[in-house]
C-alpha cells in the first residue's frame, strides 16, 4: 500500500480563501486510479483552513472563547473540502469516503495520538478508501490544536507501515530556499538528517503546520529502512502516476531517517 498526502498548495489557492482547484484534484485522481495501486489518502486544508486558523491564533489552542466560532467555522469549512476532494475520487472510479480525524484521533499538547483505527481498518478492509484531512480537533491540554495532514501521514506511517510515502505539491521538492521568492534556490534531490540543515525555514503563504523545514523533519521520520518518502509535484501531468509506478520523476526524496 501507497500512502499519498495531497497538500493544500495542489487542491486549493493558499492565498485565496476557500478556492478549490477542482481540475488539478479531477485530474490526481485519474492518475491514482490509472495507476493500478492500492493507495491510502489524506489532504491538507488549505485555504479552506489555513487563512482562518491563521488569523484567529488556533495552533495556540484556547486562549479567547471568541476563538469558537472560528473552530466551529473551520471545521464546517475543512469538511467541505473533503466532500469535494472525495466527489472528484467517486468521478474517478475510485470508493472513498470521509473520515475527519476528530473520529479517530484526541491531540496532547500539540501531539496527535491514536483513539480507534478499527474505522479505517474496516474501511481498507472492505477496499473503500478513507480520506483523513487537515482539521481543527480536541487537545487535551490546550482544548483544541491543529491536525495537519502532515501529522495525520506520520500516524498513519506507524499503523499501517506502507511501502512508499508520496506527498505531492504545487513545486518539483523541497529547495534549501523558498523558490516562488528566490530564483537562485537549489532543488534537493535528496534529503537526509546531515543536508536538513540547509533548509530554510521561509515560507511564501500563511501557514500554521511549520513550513518547509517542518517538511522535511516530517518526511524523514516517515522513513524506514525499506521505505523512502518522496515529495513530487503534482501541477506537472503525468508525474503522481509516475511516482506510483515507481518511475524516476523530478522530486525529492527523503531517506534514511531524522
């Protein structure tokens, strides 16, 4: 099994709140589909969450009930999106349905831990494919937290143990600079606990999981002996279906561990 995270820069405008890129998704579920392989799913907000998760401070948890409603709206807004990811995997020939990670997961302090897998067990046992997503959730310490797609992946990276990670983006890789603001930025081919230090933190768009570097933190630690995790861009034709064959793609690849 292939776990892919479709990032939020691919299905939605990140400068745009609530945007939805329909034809790129319409056209990365036709590649998973074509590809033949047995995939579990999971997506970033987006501007769908990003912009208003920004705006009210939610990574901070509860610090101002005037907060609420922005959970209360986020959540509706993050659902939303899901629906229209999982209507263009039903177009596509592909069973799929909606698990928001509020019905699996409980966070601490930030930190995502396990409720109950059984229903994405049952689901994958019955060859329908779970679609988790970015989401505001409950947080025992702080009341609620963002959980990134990121987290969600790294979770699922520990249950399941898939034999490839593929993240995909609106760029070819990570880059040791921000490459929509710096045109002299190197792709990294490869990324490795010793080459992590020269990725910069910078980020072009608001974005309350971390940034770049967070990436590649969370890439590595999705890394095992037998399993790489590579990052392709997904506004290229051809090339998620690629990667899903195991085809070499422009991209980056993750290996060896944090």
């Amino acid at each position: 099994m292939i776990l892919i995270k479709l990032g939020g820069s691919i299905i939605t405008d990140k400068s745009q709140y609530r945007t939805f890129n329909r034809y790129a998704v319409s056209r990365l579920c036709g590649e998973i589909k074509n590809s033949g392989e047995s995939v579990l799913m999971v997506h970033g907000a987006g501007s769908f969450g990003h912009i208003l998760a920004k705006k009210y401070s939610l990574q901070d948890g509860l610090t101002d009930f005037g907060q609420v409603p922005a959970v209360a709206r986020v959540q509706y807004d993050v659902r939303e999106l899901n629906l229209m990811v999982i209507k263009e995997m039903l177009n596509a020939g592909i069973p799929a349905m909606s698990v928001p990670p509020g019905s699996c997961f409980m966070m601490d302090n930030g930190k995502l831990t396990v409720g109950d897998s059984e229903i994405i067990r049952s689901a994958l046992h019955m060859s329908i494919m779970p679609v988790m997503f970015g989401d505001v959730v409950f947080d025992r310490s702080t009341g609620f937290g963002i959980c990134s797609g990121d987290q969600i992946v790294e979770v699922l990276c520990r249950i399941y143990s898939p034999k490839k990670v593929v993240f995909v983006s609106d760029v070819d890789g990570l880059y040791d600079t921000n490459p929509k603001s710096n045109p002299n930025s190197n792709l990294l081919t490869e990324v490795t606990s010793e080459i992590l230090g020269r990725i910069s933190d910078e980020s072009s768009v608001d974005d309350v999981t971390g940034g770049v570097r967070a990436k590649a933190e969370a890439m590595l630690r999705m890394t095992a002996a037998e399993r790489d995790c590579i990052l392709v861009n997904g506004s290229v034709p051809g090339r998620l279906y690629s990667s899903l064959k195991g085809e070499r793609v422009i991209s980056t690849t993750a290996r060896g561990g944090l």
